[in-house]
C-alpha cells in the first residue's frame, strides 16, 4: 500500500512468504530507570510499560474519542497473569481480526533483559514453549544488555526462527537523553547494537520525533546515528505526553508542547530520507489510547496519518533514502 518507506508488512512477506503477526506480552519486568514501587522512569514514561492492548482488558471499551482521564493509566490487566495465557489472549485477537496463522513472539513491556540469566531462561523457554514461533523479539534497553543476556537470546535462533533485540535510543542527542532521564547517551546504543550483531542478532531501533528543544537539525542527527549504527529496522514514534508523567507536568506548566499534525509530517518526511532505504520501517506514528493521552489531541488516526504522508511524498518527490549520503557527510 505504501511505497515510499520500506515497511514491515513487505519485509515479513519477503522474509516469510506470507503475513506473520506479534503477539506482544508482559514478562512481569521492571526497569533500571524505576524504583521497586515503580515510580520514577523516563519523562514520557506512564507506568504502564508499553503493555500490548489486547493484553489491557481494562482499557478495551475505550475508543479514539473517548475524553481524557489520566485516573485510568494504572488500570492495566495484572502483572502476574501467565505468559501462556497471554499468549493465547493475542493470538485469539490476531486470529479473529486479521485471520492470523502464524506469529512472533514478543516480549514488549519494560526492560526485557532485566533479570538474571536464569529467570530469563525460564521467561523465554516458557513464551517460546507455547507453539511454533517465527521470531523471538525481545525489547529492552541498549544498557541493560550484558553479553551473556544478548548470548541467551541468541541461543533461540533457529534455521525457521529468527531473533531480535529493540533497543530504545530515542535520541542521538545526549543532551536531550539527560534532559528525559534515559540514564545512558547514544554510546552505549552504538555499543549495544555492535555487540547484538556479533551474536547475530537483528536490531530495531526505537526513536522519538518532537522531544522538548529538538528540531530538524536533531531529527538528522538522529536519523544519521540509526544508519550508521547498521540496524535493520527502526520504530518511529511522535512524541506523545500522556497524563501521571513529568511531560505531562512540564505541558500543564507550558515548558513543552507537542508537535501538530503538520509539523509531525515534516519530520517523519525529514527521517525517513535521511535513512538508508533497505532499513525497515516498523512504525511510523504513536499509539497511545485516547484516555490516557495529554497531548496531542487533534491528530488523525494511525491509518490517516499514513496516508497524508505517503500524499505529501509522492507530491514533494521524495522517498526514503533519498537524502542519505548529504545527511551522513554533514
């Protein structure tokens, strides 16, 4: 459907000969960046761990035009529900909404390496033990990935079965990584990433378009940085504010703002020229339910946004790549 980016729907069938769906589920992790009671993390961080919405059974009844009320952002499905059960939660919903046969298993929420190597073992057998997986993808954070955790998750590679890691960079600008509260800087993404790759592992790159003080010129470098860094694939998310967070604060306080539809455009545009083109494109826009968003409010849906930005490239001329060689010489 859309020909200016490489996007992961192509690659999957390219890489599997048909469409392979994730199914995404909570391990019971935490973070590095987050206290035992779970507060503290990353200024844009909520607290409910990215945890995949067939899995938040609380939030099902909400829809995109549901009002705000940041009340509900704990009102998550409890953490201890079993990894099996999970599982086969979403590979219900994938089924009876996309006709869904085969699949990935992701583990999503938190920081997926945090544990030792042992409970990992177990969390990863048990996961994987539950039906034939084309893909593990395990996401976590560039600092949080010790040799012997990145040599474990290796070891679930297979002739039929491959093995990620998604690292959450963000930013290529360290100022603006100590200014969130990442707790590491772009080194140690590059590290991350060299390291992954010698235990042969693919890597997907997490990135965030519009943080407090960045514009074009940090959109590029960013973008520079992900290329250079050799990773297969990138996520691309606007920056999203949702309420309970320090973002959220700062935008009540009118320190920050979010990016419009308009300038949103401009800078997906802007990224994606400035990659390689044969680096995949997971994501492009954020997804955060409507109840618990802040800010932006007056934004298109995942489908539309999409197609406006396919319009305005196809109309401007331009495609993923095309500024490559001038945004990595400079």
């Amino acid at each position: 459907m859309y020909t200016r980016w490489r996007t992961y729907s192509s690659y999957l069938r390219e890489r599997y000969g048909r469409n392979v769906y994730r199914i995404g589920v909570d391990g019971g992790f935490s973070c590095p960046n987050r206290r035992p009671d779970r507060s503290g993390g990353c200024a844009f961080c909520d607290g409910t761990g990215s945890v995949a919405v067939y899995q938040r059974s609380s939030e099902s009844g909400y829809s995109r035009n549901s009002g705000y009320d940041g009340s509900t952002a704990e009102r998550i499905l409890p953490r201890l529900l079993s990894i099996r059960e999970q599982i086969e939660r979403g590979r219900a919903f994938l089924a009876r909404r996309y006709g869904a046969e085969e699949f990935m298993l992701c583990f999503q929420s938190w920081t997926n390496t945090y544990d030792s190597i042992g409970n990992l073992r177990r969390i990863y057998d048990e996961g994987l033990s539950a039906m034939d997986f084309r893909s593990l993808i395990v996401s976590t954070r560039p600092d949080c990935v010790p040799d012997p955790v990145l040599g474990l998750i290796a070891s679930y590679i297979t002739p039929s079965r491959d093995a990620w890691v998604e690292f959450g960079l963000e930013s290529a600008c360290d100022g603006t990584l100590r200014y969130i509260g990442r707790g590491h800087g772009s080194a140690e993404y590059f590290d991350a990433v060299e390291r992954a790759h010698a235990h042969g592992l693919k890597v997907c790159a997490h990135v965030i378009l519009g943080l407090p003080g960045e514009g074009r010129d940090d959109f590029v470098r960013t973008a520079s940085a992900v290329a250079a860094s050799g990773c297969e694939a990138v996520k691309i998310h606007n920056l999203h504010i949702p309420g309970g967070t320090r973002f959220a604060r700062e935008y009540l306080e009118g320190i920050i703002t979010a990016m419009s539809e308009e300038r949103t455009l401009e800078a997906a545009e802007l990224f994606l020229r400035c990659i390689p083109g044969d680096i995949i494109i997971e994501r492009l826009v954020s997804e955060t339910p409507y109840h618990r968003l802040m800010a932006p409010r007056a934004f298109p849906d995942k489908s539309q946004f999409l197609a406006r930005l396919e319009r305005r490239m196809e109309e401007n001329g331009t495609r993923q790549g095309d500024l490559c060689s001038k945004a990595h010489s400079g």
